[in-house]
C-alpha cells in the first residue's frame, strides 16, 4: 500500500526563497502554493484569508516565505506597528500562528541572522537574540517579535533562520549575488565591507534541509547557511572572479565607517550564523565557495 503524500502549503510561493523551494520539491509532497498573486489569494495580514487557506486544504506542515524583507525601508518604518513591516512580519505572523492552533498545522517559519546585534556572532541557535536591540534593524526586531510569537504559542514549530540567501536565475529581485555582479558591470560597485563577517545561505539548501526537519519530526530553531564565514569583500571576489571578472576592481570598505553615517540601517557586523546543529540530522549545508560555483554552472556563467 503506497502511504499518502504529506500536503504542504507554500506562503510565499513567488517569493525569491520561496519559488525556488518549491521548484527543488519535486513529487515527494503534495504542494499547495499560496501569496498574493494565487487564486485565491493568500493575504498573511487577513486572518480570515490565512484561516481559509489553511482549513480548506488540511495541510500537514505550512511554510512562511511571505515577509518584509527590504531592511532599509523597513528602517524608515522604525517603532511605528501600524507600518507594513510590522503589520506582515509581527501581525501577519500571529495570524498563521492562531490559524494552525485551529487546524492543527505545523509551521516552518523562515527567519533571519539579523535577530542579532552582530557583536558576537556567529550565532548558534542557543545564543540570546538582540540583545542590544539600538544595535538591530527594525526588521530584525520585527523577526524576532515573530519567533517569539511561535516559540510561545507553537512549540512544535520549525523556526530555520538563513542569511544572505542567494540562488542562480531569478529576475525578479537581487539577491547579494546578483547585485554585486550588477553592479560591477554598471562599474556601479561601491567598496565591500571586510569587517563584516556574514555566511551566506545557498536557496537550494532549504528543501534538503526542511525535508530532513519534517521526516524526522524535529521543533526548534535550525540555522541553514554555509559553515564558513566570510565577508562581502572576500565573497565579491570569488564571486566576480568565477563569473569572468576582474576581482581586483574590487575595493574594500568599512561597516564600522559606514554605519556611522546618518540614517544608516543597522547591519550586523561580527554576524553569521553557526550550523552545528543542522549537521548533526545529517545534513552540511553548502559552503560559499561551492554555492558560487554552482550558481555559475546553474546560469551558464550569465546569472543577470
């Protein structure tokens, strides 16, 4: 007797992150896509709409992609709860939340390593979220409010933070390596930060990943993002080096000095994310190195 497929919904299923989740997901499920642009849409900020969606298709698990994720607009957003940042990645969060405590769903949330203030990083899942929270991004405090909510009122919840993500064709948004390589061509490229230590998290490691949480039953908060850190300086260069450029047009800069401008956004500087316990199911996720590589070969060296 062949055991029926687990049902999935996908909030966010257009999303950068999202889209190619469920590209990578093949037959192993059956998935339900949800956001904005389906029939019917899913509005995160409706409690009605998450409600509907989720009662009418029984899910076994539920993914949240759908988020606020432009940091510097959500900056201008700062302390303000009635503001889109807040009301999609706080309110619209709690509306998932109650909307699986009535159907008895599972969440995976997608997170991020901004939750910390970046004086100590990088950061395991056991490490205290802030705690300097002058130090973190009103979108960082907007996620951590979030997985509070989860971590509070669904225990069993997957909560899987990632970092930096970027992934090979995709042209409806930059991810930090299609940015750097766009403006390098537009000789646009400003000086890359080498006292920022980031580990930037391959897109296509999240469906492994999340499919080895799931089967094996796991709760709790996993970091998914390469197991070595690197800086954006570093990171740029073999990254416009393997794409065929010259990586030494590439000039170095500072996030201290750059922060200490006016109405910068706060970014972690001694950031990243540690990846210890994702190892132990088993699971290594993709270096930076091997994820460019792989970007170039997935995009035939052309990835905008």
């Amino acid at each position: 007797m062949v055991s029926e497929k687990p049902k999935f919904g996908v909030i966010g299923s257009h999303s950068m992150v999202g889209s190619r989740y469920c590209e990578l997901l093949g037959e192993s499920v059956d998935l339900v896509k949800g956001d904005l642009s389906t029939e019917p849409p899913v509005d995160i900020t409706s409690s009605r709409s998450v409600e509907d969606f989720l009662r009418k298709f029984n899910f076994s698990h539920v993914i949240l992609f759908s988020a606020f994720t432009d940091v510097d607009a959500a900056e201008n957003q700062r302390g303000d709860k009635d503001g889109a940042c807040w009301r999609i990645n706080v309110e619209g969060v709690r509306n998932i939340v109650e909307a699986c405590q009535k159907n008895s769903t599972r969440l995976i949330f997608i997170s991020t390593d901004f939750v910390f203030d970046g004086t100590s990083g990088p950061y395991s899942e056991k490490d205290q979220v802030g705690p300097n929270l002058d130090m973190v991004s009103w979108y960082g405090i907007t996620k951590i409010d979030a997985e509070k909510i989860i971590q509070k009122e669904l225990p069993e919840a997957i909560i899987i933070r990632i970092a930096y993500p970027y992934r090979g064709p995709f042209t409806q948004k930059d991810d930090i390596a299609k940015r750097i390589l766009r403006l390098y061509q537009g000789h646009k490229l400003y000086p890359m930060f080498t006292d920022q230590f980031i580990t930037p998290t391959f897109i296509d490691d999240l469906a492994p990943a999340i499919a080895i949480l799931t089967s094996e039953g796991k709760s709790g908060i996993f970091h998914v993002a390469t197991p070595e850190p690197t800086t954006q300086f570093e990171f740029a260069k073999k990254l416009i080096a393997t794409f065929g450029g010259d990586a030494e047009r590439v000039k170095s800069g500072s996030l201290r000095e750059f922060l200490k401008k006016d109405g910068s956004t706060p970014r972690p500087a001694k950031g990243g994310l540690k990846t210890a316990k994702i190892e132990e199911t088993g699971f290594v996720p993709t270096t930076w190195r091997e994820g460019i590589q792989i970007i170039h070969k997935q995009s035939n060296g052309q990835l905008i």
